[in-house]
C-alpha cells in the first residue's frame, strides 16, 4: 500500500489561530501544509501573502505548500522565498512563459510545481514534467474551499499517471478540491499521491485522528 502525504489547506483553518493550528497539525503528526495564496483577481478570493506566512515559518516545522492562485505570479516569487516557502505552486493559466517561472523556482533550489484548472489540459505541462516537481490537478474551480469534487478529475489523474510513469518523471500528482475522506479512494487509486483537504478536515478534529481516517480510507 503506497502511503499518501495529506496537506491540509489552511482556507479552512482558523486565520485568527494560525500560530496554533499548525502547532496542532505538527502534534497530529501532519508534515505538509497548504497554503492557498488568492489574489482577487486570477481568483475572486483574497486570502493572504508573503508577509503572514513569513510571520508563521518560524513557528512552524511543517513544509509550506505554497499553491499561489495569483496573476504573473513570477512578481512574487522571490518573496515567497523570502517568506520560507519550501514549494511553489503556479497556475500554468497564470502566466505567459511557465517555463521561465518554474525554472525561476527551481534555481532557487526549492521545489517548483504547476496547477492546471478543471478545464485546462494536460498538453500544456506534457513537455514541463521532467522539471517539475508536482503537478496538481485542481478538482474544483480554484477561489474557494468546500465545493463538490468534479468527476471528470479521475480521467484526468490516471492520463497524468500514465504520462508521468511512460516519461520515467519523479513528479508527484497532487490533487485539491473537495476530497473527503469518503471519496479519497478512487483518487488515490487513479495516481494521487498529495492530498489536499481543507474542509472536511479542519471541521473534524482532533487532526490526529482525521490524519488517520484519510490515510485508512485512502487505501482500499
Ligand atoms: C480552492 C483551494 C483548495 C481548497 C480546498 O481554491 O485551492 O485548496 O481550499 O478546500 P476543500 O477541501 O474544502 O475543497
Ligand atoms: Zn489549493
């Protein structure tokens, strides 16, 4: 059985806690965080930037999953840097020369990955994959958290499986939007590898045991 990495989506943590709910996902044996960057316009939520997860790196152990819903966001990568981001995340929708963004991550030395949304095909990172770390394959329309998994994802996930594993890549598949614990399964089973979970997870706690519930469903 292939263990899965869970990486709860702070949209759905409590921004006044902050500090303490990522101590509690380090106690619950959490080892990724997600954080989802909105900036209002490539999305029609605005959440937070740079600055406030800076302001949390040095509370925290955790590995920060920066997924950044963010026009041009090559404006921004050296302050995610900066901030202790340990990944990035673009939108291949996001920006004009992807490829230049991604290697503007990489030679920075931390890891570079790619979101594509519900409607964006795979042909548009199939050439990218040797460079990239993780792609993740949105699952919901990105600006918000707690929407319904779309079905036609699984195709997807198992054409981006395949395609990673003819190519002979080490990318890892993330995938976020709407995963439960009652419907991780079929998404692991299809090639998921990095679980993305914002609301079905921070309602539920203690995150110890919700960490566990995803792991064991995830495994059928
Ligand atoms: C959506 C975000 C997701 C979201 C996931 O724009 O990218 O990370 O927070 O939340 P749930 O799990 O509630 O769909
Ligand atoms: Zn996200």
């Amino acid at each position: 059985a292939k263990k899965i990495i869970l990486s709860p989506s702070l949209l759905s943590a409590d921004f006044g806690r902050l500090a303490d709910e990522l101590a509690a996902l380090e106690e619950g044996g959490i080892e990724w965080v997600h954080w989802d960057v909105m900036d209002g316009v490539f999305v029609p939520n605005i959440t937070f930037g740079p600055p406030v997860i800076k302001a949390l790196r040095n509370r925290s152990k955790l590995f920060f999953d920066c997924h950044l819903m963010v026009i041009k966001p090559e404006r921004y990568i050296n302050d995610f840097l900066d901030a202790g981001a340990n990944l990035i995340c673009v939108h291949a929708e996001a920006t004009s020369h992807l490829e230049r963004t991604v290697s503007q991550i990489r030679e920075a030395g931390i890891k570079a990955a790619v979101a594509l949304n519900p409607a964006t095909s795979l042909a548009s990172i199939e050439y990218l994959l040797p460079e990239l770390d993780m792609v993740l394959i949105m699952s919901v329309n990105p600006g918000f958290g707690g929407q319904v998994f779309i079905p036609f994802s699984l195709e997807k996930i198992r054409r981006l499986r395949k395609m990673i594993d003819e190519q002979g890549a080490k990318t890892l598949i993330q995938v976020d939007g709407g995963i439960t614990p009652e419907n991780i399964a079929p998404i692991v089973d299809a090639g998921a590898e990095v679980i993305v979970s914002g609301s079905s997870f921070f309602k539920f706690p203690p995150y110890g045991k919700r960490r566990e519930l995803f792991e064991t469903l995830s495994q059928v």
